[in-house]
C-alpha cells in the first residue's frame, strides 16, 4: 500500500487546509511566527488530546536515515520511545525514507516540533524537506503541517469536520 498517495488524496480531496501564517505580514516578523504557531498549536489540540496515542510518521525523499531520526530525537520527552524505520517504494522504485514513531502526545514536545516544522523554510533548516504526518491511532485523524503557510487535516468524522470548518472559519483556505 502506499501510504503516502493515501495520505495525500485525503488531504487533498477530504481534507481541510488552513492558513497558518498571514501572508501580509513579513514572514520574518516575530508577529508573523507567533500567529503561525498559535494556529498550529491550536488546529493541532483540536484533534489531539494530551494523553492520546498517536503514530509520528516522516517521509525523508533523499532516504537520510542519521540525518532524519536525528530531527526528530531532539522532540521526544521519553528517550524510551523507538521508532521503525524503512524505505518505501512507489511503482517497485525506492522513493523515500519513513520512519514511525508511535507515542502519546504529552511525550513529545509539540509546540517545538510544530514550530520546526513551520519554520523550516523561513531559515532553511538541512531537513526542510522532510514531510511530518501525526495520525491519531484511534480516531485515525491525520495532522499534516507542510509548512510556515498552511496546514491539512482529516478527519473521518463528516460532523467533526463541520464543526472544526465553522470553529476556524477565518482560516480555511480552500473547500
């Protein structure tokens, strides 16, 4: 199966994307990286509770395993958590780098991973291109922070996903 095509029609087709950052604003203002960061903190507690399982999973296309696991340690409270790790193929070719970590949300620092993730363009960090996708293992609510512009979620729930539409309305950047 390939999980990142999955990934990907959910969001794109399902899904809901929100402006994380005005782009009015100089992206290299600190009000421009405090409103990211209170968005994508605040979309991400709106599907996550703090005691929750959820499955961590980076997508690294140049398949830099060191370089990939490394980014992610500095974000994981509980140094007993371990992660798998493999190279996916897309059509029988070696494509990216993925690596799983399942955990619950208060034994990762969220609001530090979230605002790496965003800023990852604005300074150009060495694992820019690395994708993050945070799944809820129970209620299999997909979180997907591409970067200091927007973000995807998707929500299995039709309700749910009324609810979170009208809730950030101002947000959402397209149906």
């Amino acid at each position: 199966m390939n999980e990142k095509k999955d990934f990907i029609h959910l969001l794109q087709e399902e899904g809901i994307r929100f402006e994380v950052g005005n782009p009015n604003l100089l992206s290299t203002s600190s009000h421009y990286m405090e409103q990211v960061d209170e968005r994508s903190v605040a979309i991400f507690y709106e599907l996550f509770e703090e005691d929750e399982d959820i499955q961590i999973m980076i997508h690294d296309y140049h398949k830099r395993k060191t370089r990939s696991t490394g980014v992610i340690k500095k974000f994981i409270k509980n140094k007993k958590i371990k992660y798998t790790s493999k190279v996916r193929k897309v059509n029988g070719i070696e494509s990216y780098f993925e690596i799983n970590i399942r955990c619950r949300v208060n034994e990762i620092r969220i609001k530090q991973l979230l605002h790496h993730i965003a800023s990852k363009d604005i300074i150009g960090t060495p694992n820019s291109d690395l994708d993050y996708f945070i799944i809820g293992v129970t209620n299999k609510q997909i979180y997907h922070l591409y970067d200091d512009r927007g973000l995807d979620i998707f929500l299995p729930s039709e309700s749910r996903r009324a609810d979170i539409k009208t809730k950030y309305q101002s947000w959402v950047l397209s149906e």
